[in-house]
C-alpha cells in the first residue's frame, strides 16, 4: 500500500472481534425485540406439536449466529416443555449456521462461558447441544427428527446473487429492472428450497417459527424505511474506491446477496393444494407482519447522544455485514490489508451516521410465520 493509503488506513476504529467473544450477541440488538414477539406463540404451540415416547425433542435455530441472541427464546421454550413433560423428556437444541460461523461463542454461551443472563443448560437437566455447519438451504437434520425449527432474520440471505447489480448494492436500489427480475427469481426459489429441506426434517406435527424481515411498502406516516442504511453503505463504498483504496473490481462485487420479500412472496407456496411446499406436507398455521423501530431511535430519544447513536448504529451494520464487504474483497488484497480496508470502511460510516443520525433510525418489517408439519 502507498504511504497515503496506509495513512488513511490507520484512523481508530469500531472493534472487530470474529470468534469466541460473543461479538455479534453484544452489537447485535435488532432482533431482541422480535424474538420477545413471538415468544409467547412458540410458547403456545407447545400444547399443539406433537411429542413422541421414546423420542428426544429437538429445537433447531436455522442462522443462529453466536447463538447468545436466541438465548432468552430457548431458556423459555426448553422451561415450557419441563412444565408440561416434566424432567424425563430429553431435550436436543441445534444450531445451525454457514460453516464459517462463530461457533466457538455459541458453545461459550450454552455452557455459560461469555457473560450473558443464563443458560437453560445449566439450570435444566437432560437438555443435549450440538451444531452443524451445513447450509439451511440443504437438509440439516435428519428426516422426521426436528420438532420445532425456528429462524430469525436469516432467510432473507440467498444461496447466492444471480449477478452484481449497476450502482448499488441491494435489489430494491438497483434501477435495472432485469437485475431485481434476477434477485426476485432467485429469492422464489430459495424460498421453496427452505420450506422442502425443512418439509423433510420436520417430524408429523412439528412446527416452524419464523421471523423473517421483509418489506411491506407502507411505512408508518413519519417513519423511513432501514433499508436506506443499504444506500449509505453503496455510497460509503463508492468512496473507497474514488480514494483507490479498494478496486473497481471490489466496488462491482459488492452486490448483497439478501432479498427483502413481500407478504405475497411468502405466502406464494402454500397458496395452491398441489404446490411442492403443500405435497412435502407444510400448511401455514399463522402470518402477521410487524414494524420495528431500530434499537438506536430509543436511544436517541432518551440521549439524544448523537456519538453514541453513531457508534451503536456502525457496530450493529457491522456485526450483520462485515463479511459481505470481505468477501467483496478480491484476493490480491492480504487478509491484513482486507481488515484494514474494513475498518477504514466502517469508520467512514460512522462518520456519515454522525452528521445525520436521525436520517438513519428507521424501522424494519418483520414477518412471523407459523408453519406445520401435517400431523400423523
Ligand atoms: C442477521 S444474522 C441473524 C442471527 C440471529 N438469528 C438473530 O436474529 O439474532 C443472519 C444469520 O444467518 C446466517 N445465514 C445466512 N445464510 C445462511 C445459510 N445459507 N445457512 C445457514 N445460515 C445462514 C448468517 O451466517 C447469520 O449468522
């Protein structure tokens, strides 16, 4: 790197810590409120899903991340099947996340190792933990083995991106219509490629609980949809580039692979008695889609700490997006150079959430399905 570069690439940063630290639990806060919603209809369901003699019950947390986020969820789930099956029913939690994930602080949280309120592990007997790196768009588990499957802010990542889009970086910001043609297509078929591979895993009247972000079109009066964060990034990286320090092959591969889809989008493949997702067996129970403020508006509205906000806002883009951005990186860069290229990136972002703060604290739509499996 030039003397100027390395200048510019040595400014202090937001931490970035990737394994065992609980890094994405402690900046991660945009899913807590979410989780807290559909509590008490997982909770509910329990009197419904079927339970077999004989049989463990198996949970599985489809992109759990570091597992600390769902913690409090799997505390009072694994609590709920004491209540009503008493301490005899072996309880099997899984995680599953890509392979690269951050397990190490999913196994430090489970057996109480990183600071966090408390582990169901500890405080309840016959519960067993394991993990797996296989992607949930392949089966995870095997046939008839998952009795609950839960997910939350996951699905929304394609298998893969269908092609890089002209001038941005998520879909609904592309201003080619075959580019978001492309993404909607691909995010059609992942879809059902979740329901089948799920379809499978399911026992008989097991159940799906999923909290999926996606976009609804009408915001409340007042309020600016997150997703404008995305444009922020495409311009903050555009910078980079303008200044040389990242290629204008890194700046073309920077194209998001997730999907924000539409209440009728995830509705499409239970609409129709003969659609694969319906033949596999899967009925939806419930939907209902929910706005949330960013955690950051609450904040603002009690501190009115601008700085603070900033930082908060950068370390939660960066707990979800870091490796989007690295693995736009091409490999001539050293993996040195890719963390300080990264931090130079995140510190200008913060530097644009700091003179506007407020453009910024948007809300997110979430929809929370209910899926079953057809009962024996
Ligand atoms: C925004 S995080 C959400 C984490 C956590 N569920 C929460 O809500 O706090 C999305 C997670 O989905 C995972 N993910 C994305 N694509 C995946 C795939 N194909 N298979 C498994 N996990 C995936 C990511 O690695 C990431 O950990």
């Amino acid at each position: 790197m030039s003397g100027c570069r390395e200048r510019k690439l040595s400014r202090p940063h937001t931490e970035w810590v990737p394994s065992g630290a609980g890094y994405f639990t402690s900046k991660f806060s945009i899913s807590e409120e979410s989780m807290k919603h559909i509590s008490p209809t997982v909770i509910e369901s329990f009197k419904s899903i079927a339970v077999y003699s004989g049989k463990p019950f198996t949970i599985a947390d489809y992109g759990c991340a570091d597992g600390g986020t769902s913690m409090p969820l799997m505390y009072a789930c694994v609590e709920e099947l004491r209540n009503l099956h008493g301490n005899e029913l072996e309880i099997h939690i899984n995680y599953e996340d890509r392979p690269e994930n951050d397990y190490n602080s999913v196994f430090y949280y489970v057996q109480g190792l990183l600071p966090l309120s408390s582990s169901y592990l500890s405080d309840f007997p016959n519960v067993f933990v394991s993990a797996t790196g296989t992607s949930f768009y392949e089966q995870c588990f095997p046939s008839d083995s998952v009795n609950l499957g839960f997910s939350c802010l996951a699905i929304q990542w394609l298998r893969k991106k269908p092609c890089n889009f002209t001038r941005a970086i998520l879909h609904c910001f592309s201003e080619v219509p075959e580019e978001r043609n492309m993404f909607a297509k691909q995010a059609e078929k992942d879809w059902e490629q979740f329901l089948l591979m799920r379809a499978k895993e399911l026992a008989k009247g097991g159940r799906l609980a999923l909290i999926i972000a996606c976009t609804h079109g009408k915001e409340t009066e007042g309020s600016v949809p997150a997703l404008v964060i995305y444009k922020l990034l495409y311009n903050v990286w555009e910078s980079m580039e303008k200044d040389k320090i990242i290629s204008k092959k890194d700046m073309e591969e920077m194209t998001i692979p997730e999907y924000f889809r539409t209440r009728e989008e995830l509705v499409k493949p239970f609409l129709s008695d003969t659609s694969p997702v319906r033949n596999a067996g899967l009925n939806l129970v419930s939907m209902e889609l929910k706005e949330f403020p960013l955690p950051e508006k609450a904040m603002w509205k009690i501190t009115g700490n601008a700085k603070a906000c900033a930082r908060l806002m950068t370390e939660q883009t960066r707990a979800w997006s870091n490796s989007f951005f690295q693995s736009a990186l091409s490999d001539h860069h050293s993996a040195e150079e890719k963390n300080s290229i990264l931090d130079e990136f995140f510190y200008r972002l913060e530097e644009q959430f700091l003179l506007s703060p407020e453009d910024y604290m948007g809300v997110i739509w979430n929809a929370f399905m209910i899926i079953e499996k057809s009962r024996p």
